[in-house]
C-alpha cells in the first residue's frame, strides 16, 4: 500500500484537491456528539495524520451508491448530503453529516458496496482516509474504537427519535422535530434566528420528516402564522426555537 502523508494527495487524486493539514485540527473544540469531538486530541490526531486533506467542490458527489471504494471520510468543514433512490428513482436527502462527522464507515466496515450517494454542500473540507487504515486504526485503538460505536448507535437512536410513525404524529409535528434536529446539528445563529439555509432546503424536508410535499408546505405556513419560522418563502429560518421545541413534542395521538 502506498504510504500517505498529512497533506498529500492520494495516487490518482487531483493536485487542486489537496491542501496542507495543519496539527491545530487535532486540538480544536469539535461538535460532542461527533466522532472527532469524542476522540481525546492524541488519538484525533494520529487519525487525522493518516489520510490526505481534500477540499470538494459545492455540489459534487464524492461517494457513489453501489461503487466499491474503501475510503473513510472526516468532515472537516462543510455538511455532507447522504440521499438515495426514490421509488421513483430519483435522489432524495436522507441525512446530513456535519463537521467532525464521518463518512463511509458502514462500508468499510463491512467491505461492502456504499449504501448511499454522498454529496458536498457549502465549502467542504474533508480527510481521505483508506479504509485499511482506518481499520487498523481501531484496532491498535480500543477507545477510539468504542467511541465509534457509541456515535453510530447515538445516530441510529437519532434517526429513530425523529423518523416517527405517522400513525402516532401528524405531519405538523414530524415536520417541527425534523426542524428542531437540523438546527440543533446544522444550524446558524443570526441577528434573524436560527438559519438552515444554504444547506437545507425546503424541499429536502419531505423525505427527511417522512411526509409529502404539500404537507412540509402546509406545515410551514402553518409554524410561519404562528411566528415561529421566518416569513420567507424559500428561507428556512428558525424565529423562536423553544417554541418549536413545545411544538414538536407533544403527546402522541390516541391509537
């Protein structure tokens, strides 16, 4: 296997792709609840030091559903698009991943083809990571392997905290915990709220909450009437968040 360096572009990468990595990474404050944020700073930088730094065009897919790569992602800067196929065969968003977060573990893992396409938003930074070494890593690792574990189980928990049944909660409130997960993970604060925008648009909400279309529409007029979102159309801002919060757990609907 070719060895590869901090700040070195992997065989076949393109040269424009690869900045320097810088050591201060390893001693930043990353977000708790994920994978570089639960390392100590010894083991987060020896893992950032085993692959190349890339930074990735807004919009481009870095990861094919179905390719055969062996790569690991870590987020470095920017959020992370995972979508798959609908029915219809058309990519929808079924989850972010933000800064600190990683990406393409689960195949990896596995040694198995990727489960989801993976597309940059914003201006992207990302570590390269082989997969073999990153395996390797877990394994002369154990709390860095434990770790792991216990952000793979956090997001499976999360997604089934908010991927509710519809038969339990209507669509204004699957919306509002939709909502409420995104500002917590991805969100801005400005002089306006909480602001969602560029990353989420209104469009994505639909797959992400598991409702239609025209109900995120309805749901959002609703939520703007009531002055907890923005009153831009295409604008997902957050207005007041402990109301959305009140909003989005009430009790659920009698069977």
């Amino acid at each position: 296997m070719t060895e590869l360096r901090p700040g070195r572009p992997a065989p076949g990468a393109n040269s424009e792709d690869a900045v320097n990595t810088t050591s201060d990474e390893a001693f930043q404050e990353w977000p708790s609840t994920t994978y570089l944020g639960s390392l100590a700073p010894e083991s987060r930088a020896m893992l950032l030091a085993l692959g190349h730094r890339r930074v990735i065009s807004d919009g481009q897919i870095f990861i094919t559903m179905g390719d055969e790569s062996q790569e690991v992602f870590v987020i470095l800067h920017g959020v992370a698009r995972v979508e798959s196929p609908d029915a219809q065969g058309r990519l929808q968003v079924v989850d972010f991943q933000v800064r600190g977060d990683t990406i393409g573990v689960a195949a990896v893992m596995r040694r198995s083809p990727r489960s989801a396409t993976v597309r940059a938003t914003g201006e992207f930074v990302a570590i390269e990571i082989p997969g073999e070494d990153f395996i390797k890593f877990l394994m002369d690792n154990p709390p860095a392997h434990f770790a792991l574990t216990q952000v793979m189980l956090a997001r499976d928990e999360r997604r089934k905290t908010y991927r509710l049944d519809t038969n339990q909660y209507d669509a204004l409130t699957l919306v509002t915990r939709t909502l409420i997960e995104l500002a917590d993970r991805h969100g801005a604060s400005t002089e306006h709220g909480i602001d969602l925008d560029p990353v989420i648009a209104q469009t994505d909400l639909a797959p992400l909450s598991g409702v239609s279309e025209s109900a995120v529409h309805k749901a959002l007029h609703t939520l703007r009437t009531e002055g907890v979102m923005g009153r831009g159309r295409l604008r997902l801002t957050i207005t007041d968040v402990d109301a959305l919060r009140r909003l989005g757990n009430p009790p659920p609907k009698a069977p």
